[in-house]
C-alpha cells in the first residue's frame, strides 16, 4: 500500500540553485528562520535583506531591496514573506523585470515558474504553516519556464505589456 508520503512534493529533486534573495516584513519574521534554512540546504548562498525582528516595516520597503538583488544579477531568483503575501506581490510586480506570484500550495508554485516564468515567490505567513511553505519553496525551486512555444510567446507578451506601461507617461502609448 502506497503510503502518502510517497507522494509528497517532498520527495521531488531541487537542483542545486545560484544565490537567492530572501526579504520579509515584520508579519513573515517568525517564519524567516525556517525558510532561510531551507534555502541554504538547496542554494549556493542565501542574501537576507529582510526585517531583524517583528518591529513594523513596510514590505514596498524591503521588496524593493530584495528585486534590486534580482535585476542587478546578483541572484537567480527571490522569496518574499509578508503576512498574506499579497502586499510583497504587488510592491514586487510594480517593478520591470519582476513576475511575482502568491502561492500556497505546490501546483500554483510549479504552473507560475513553468508557464508564467515567475522569478519571485511570494508566501504568506499567515496563510501557511512552515510544512506547506517548505512543499511550495522546494517546488519554486524545483521548477524550471517551459520551452514550450505558446508559454515563451505570453511571457513575451507581458514584456511587451511592462514597456507599453513605461512608455505611457512620455505619450508613447
């Protein structure tokens, strides 16, 4: 009799990745010690820009930090903690170059990388308990953008959608 665990995103091979960011605000910190550790078992380094300790901070604040590391080469992918994960997915997609996603659960963690070709995972610390956010962290990372044509030319076209949007305010659009 198979048993669940055999089924678990657990047992799923994550490569070894490059470096990667790692940013939360004051609500993700009681989990920050968690996910950092399981990042450094499955990446060459871990860059920490997050908040020290659950006094406030605004998640723009530190989401910023985090994607700057993303664009200026410095890592291959970013995880941000917030309370529901929203707020940092917002603040992290107002950037060019970043596609953010919320996930909680393992499917939506693997669709975003492999058709969406997501670059940063946002996770709620509210919303999930450490054990489901090591399954979507290690799925996040497992994960890789499908070569497929149809998932490569959608994904162009939201690069397409970022320029158009950076170009409305001198009336190029």
């Amino acid at each position: 009799m198979a048993t669940d665990e055999a089924h678990s995103p657990n047992t799923i091979t994550v490569p070894k990745r490059g470096p990667v960011c790692l940013a939360n605000d004051h609500a993700g910190f009681p989990m920050k010690g968690f996910i950092a550790d399981l990042l450094a078992e499955h990446c060459e380094a871990v860059i920490d820009v997050g908040a020290t300790s659950a006094e406030p901070v605004d998640f723009p604040d530190v989401t910023d930090k985090a994607v700057s590391m993303l664009l200026d080469g410095k890592v291959e992918r970013v995880v941000l903690v917030c309370g529901t994960g929203a707020g940092a997915c917002i603040a992290a997609n107002k950037v060019p170059g970043i596609r953010a996603a919320v996930a909680h659960d393992t499917f939506v963690a693997r669709q975003a990388v492999e058709h969406d070709n997501i670059n940063t995972l946002c996770i709620g610390a509210w919303i999930i308990g450490p054990q489901i956010a090591a399954d979507v962290v290690r799925t996040f990372l497992a994960s890789d953008f499908s070569t497929e044509e149809h998932f490569r030319r959608r994904v162009d076209k939201l690069a397409e959608l970022e320029r158009r949007a950076a170009g409305a305010g001198d009336g190029t659009r």
